[in-house]
C-alpha cells in the first residue's frame, strides 16, 4: 500500500533545522553526565535526586506555535520542539535522545468493546474533563458481555512512516522504531473501571466477590495474552535507556536486559521495565486490596525485570502487608495523598527507589509563584527521604498561569535545596 506522507520543502528544511537542533544539545556534554546520573541512581548508587518535570499537560502555554500545516510534518515538528523548549526553558534532568522515535503501530481493542467517552471543553480549548459509559452494569449477570481483547499490528504503516522520517532527516538524525503500547496498560484495576464504573465496581466486590476474582483473572490472563503476542511477534522493544517507564520516570539501567537477551538477541518481558498502579482501588481497606487486588498486580509483576509502581495513590496504607512485596519492585510513587515521613522511614537503606509527586499547586495554581512556600514543600521531602534514593517527578501541571518561568525557577530552587540538604 502506498501512503501519502507529503510535506512541503517549505516544512522540510524547518525540520531538519529543528533535528539540527535537538542533535547539537543531545550532544551536549551534560546529556552524557544525566546518563550516568540515572543509570546510577536507578541501580540505587544516585550521587543525587533527579529532577523531572514532565511538561505535556502544560505544554500549550510554553511551546511556540506550530510553523508547519500538514499533519506528518507537525507529528515530527511536535516530536522535537518538545525536546528543544523543555531544555532551554525548563532544564531538568531530562535526557534528549540523539534520535526520533518512530512507535510501533499497534491496535488494542480492550475486551473487543468500543468504549464510550464524552469529553468536556475547558476555556483553553483543552479536552481535560469527562464522562465514561461503562458496558457491565451487574457483573453477575453481565459478564458474558466481556470477551477477549482484539490487536494487531500494521507493520507496513510503520516501517513506511519510519522510511519517510529517515527520508526528512537523513544525514541529521536516526530514526528508531519503539513501543509504548505497554506503558500504561498493564493496570488490572484501571481495566474493571472501565467495564464497571467506579460504584459499580467497588460495591461488586462486596455483593458478588466470586464473579469479581473471576473478571479480575479474566483480565489479568487477557493482559498476559496480548503482552505474549508482542513477545512472539518481536515488537518488544528494550526500555533500559532514555525511556519512559513510570509515571513520569526514565528507564537507565545497566541491569536490564538479561544475559539471554544479550545472547540471543530475543526481547522478553523479563528484559524490561513495567509500569503498574491501582488508583482506582484507593477506597478499599488494606484487606481488601490485598484479596482482590494485589495477586493480581503480583502475578503480572513477577513477568517482567523492573517495576514502577503507582501514580497518584497513596501507598503508605498497603505498603507493609502488600506492595513491599511486590516481585521486581524498584521505584514506589510518593504522590501528594501519600504520607511521605511515614514512606521515607521504610524506604531508608532499601532497594526501592522513592519516586516523589510533589503537589503540583505551587507551580500551578495562581499567577504568583510563592517561592518560600514552594521550597518549604521540597525541603520537607528531602528531610522525610534522608537515607533513600529519591527522585522528584512533577505531573498533572496543568496551567501555568502564563508565567513560562515557573518551571524553570522551581527546577533551579530544587537544585539548590539539593545542594544545601543532600
């Protein structure tokens, strides 16, 4: 099949000073010295905490308009302007990659069902806000509505998409097939939401507990046969490196992939990072979660090498008795609902990573940037994680209140704070 991947030489000569760009900088020698930091700090011999602010959810009021008109040249444009404006305005630990990631495209229909979603418009124009209809409404009598997941891959798109993009930055950049598809889809809980709802699904575990341990095995065996299906289609790609592989964290490691891998060339699960969380599930007791929950996540994790567990949740609740144990764990979340005194003291001196979310209100809330309030919040973190490897990771920012400065002044304060407590 032929695809129509044209750009204007208007775009491409834009493009390819952009790839020029973002090249110069990953070039650079402090993107070699982030490397080492990481791949330190991820094999818990960190000379530091790390620093990341991901930027997506703001990105609206900090990246420049879009120079190009066709849809393919502003998927690349998009790709590198990220790079270039998070380093010049931001300047956190992020790596940029001497490459362009090209995705594998595949399609996941979860459970074979068209899923429907409302989204709302907010002033910005942004589809932040919405509402699910959710397919099970008595998992009892419902759950002959739930069947198999459908996929597949279009490995002709790909490699055609992949060929256009070398074509556009030949001689400037690499061009590198990835898979994201993983990234946040192994989460046994965020899938029975979807088919439940929220009520639906918490009172189903009270009124029909059998039914409930068999959709959350129907799930978990689900998962496993689509993860499998990459493995023996070869679409598994390393994520040991410059790769997302937590909520909001980088891959670096030295201790992925295994010898077998190396030997053989062969992608497994048990060669990469996974990344899981249960937000869902943060009204259910302890118990509760340990039940239903958690062999669920402990069966999946035990699949792969490393794992990143957790988002927004907190965790201190179900740290003892359940995620402590969690095959593979290396990175915990440490969100604003969690209480980090309480997870810094358990985590001292072990071999999980405290993967701190700080409240995202003091850079996104209001017009003025109270900085005194702002490193009273980080200080209290690197007190409570004396003695852990600690990373700091800001998410869900999602104005900036025009004030592009924000970011790049709570990076340089942290930084600072580091140097003074660490």
């Amino acid at each position: 099949m032929a695809y129509n991947f044209n750009i204007t030489g208007e775009e491409k000569a834009y493009l390819r000073d952009l790839a020029a760009k973002c090249m110069e900088y990953a070039n650079l020698p402090i993107m070699k010295e982030r490397e080492m930091l990481w791949c330190k700090h991820n094999s818990l011999q960190g000379e530091r905490p790390v620093i990341v602010v991901e930027m997506n959810t703001f990105e609206q009021e900090m990246l420049p308009g879009f120079r190009c008109q066709s849809s393919h040249a502003r998927a690349i444009e998009g790709q590198l302007i990220r790079h270039i404006v998070n380093f010049e305005m931001i300047n956190d630990d992020k790596v940029i990659p001497p490459y362009f990631s090209v995705d594998w495209r595949i399609y996941y229909k979860p459970f074979g069902m068209d899923f429907v979603v409302e989204h709302a418009v907010d002033s910005a124009g942004r589809r932040i806000g919405y509402k699910r209809h959710y397919p099970v409404s008595d998992l009892k009598n419902d759950m002959h509505l739930v069947g198999p997941s459908v996929y597949s891959i279009d490995r002709e798109y790909t490699m055609a998409w992949k060929s256009f993009v070398e074509e556009v930055l030949d001689g400037i950049m690499p061009v590198r097939v990835t898979n994201s598809s993983l990234r946040w889809s192994v989460t046994p809980s965020s899938k029975a939401f979807t088919l439940l709802g929220m009520e639906n699904m918490l009172f189903s575990i009270v009124d029909y507990p059998d039914e409930m341990h068999k959709l959350m095995r129907f799930i978990v065996d689900d998962l496993k046969g689509f993860i499998k299906w990459q493995e023996e289609e070869g679409l598994l790609v390393l994520n040991n490196g410059n790769d997302y592989v937590g909520a909001g964290s980088y891959g670096f490691t030295d201790e992925l992939p295994t010898d077998e891998c190396k030997r053989t060339g062969k992608v497994t699960t048990k060669d990469l990072w996974l990344n899981m969380n249960s937000q869902e599930t943060v009204g259910l007791s302890p118990q509760t979660f340990g039940e239903f929950i958690f062999p669920y996540y402990a069966e999946l994790a035990k699949e792969f090498g490393l794992v990143y567990y957790g988002c927004c949740e907190p965790v201190h609740g179900i740290w003892k008795d359940y995620l402590s144990k969690l095959p593979g764990l290396r990175k915990i979340s440490v969100s604003p609902w969690c209480d980090e005194n309480y997870m810094g003291e358990v985590l001292k001196g072990s071999n999980v990573i405290y993967s701190r979310k700080p409240s995202p209100n003091y850079i996104g809330v209001g017009s003025n940037f109270d900085k005194e309030a702002y490193a009273g919040h980080m200080a209290n973190t690197l007190r409570a994680a004396q003695g852990c490897s600690l990373e700091f990771i800001f998410r869900d920012i999602y104005t900036v209140s025009g004030d592009r400065s924000k970011p790049g002044k709570a990076v340089k304060i942290l930084r600072e704070l580091i140097d003074k407590m660490w």
